[in-house]
C-alpha cells in the first residue's frame, strides 16, 4: 500500500524516491522476518492480552511516526 505512495513520501520527507524506497524496503523485510518469529515466540501467551498490547504498542508507534520530523526517525517508530 505504501508503495503507491512513495512519491508523496520523498517529497514530504525532502528525499530522493531511492531513499524512501529503501525505507519501505526495510520496514517490509523486517516484518517478513519478524512475524513468524513472533508468532513461534507468543503462542504461550493469553491471545487477549497479546492482541490488546501488541495493538497498543502498533498505535504507539503508528503515532511517534505521524509526527515524526524526518523519515529516518519515522522508521525506528514503525520497525
């Protein structure tokens, strides 16, 4: 979803469309990487719980990286 965006994002973030690509890059690899693991790792946990902190941790940093002042930053919030 992001991808069609990618202009949108450079210009927002005053990057070049190679840089905001790699970023996007690395937030999709990191979650093709970690889900599995996470999915191994979590299965002795309450599945309530789970999903209630886990969607609390997504909105946290779904809103340090709305407001973040440059898109490098933005990826640690969202990786």
């Amino acid at each position: 979803m992001v991808v069609g965006n990618l202009s949108l994002i450079a210009h927002t973030y005053h990057q070049t469309l190679s840089q905001s690509a790699s970023i996007v890059s690395v937030f999709a690899w990191t979650y093709a990487i970690a889900t599995p693991l996470l999915a191994l790792s979590t299965n002795r946990f309450n599945k309530r719980s789970l999903f209630l902190t886990l969607l609390a941790v997504f909105l946290a940093g779904t809103l340090l990286s709305a407001f973040a002042p440059r898109a490098y930053r933005s990826s640690y919030f969202r990786g």
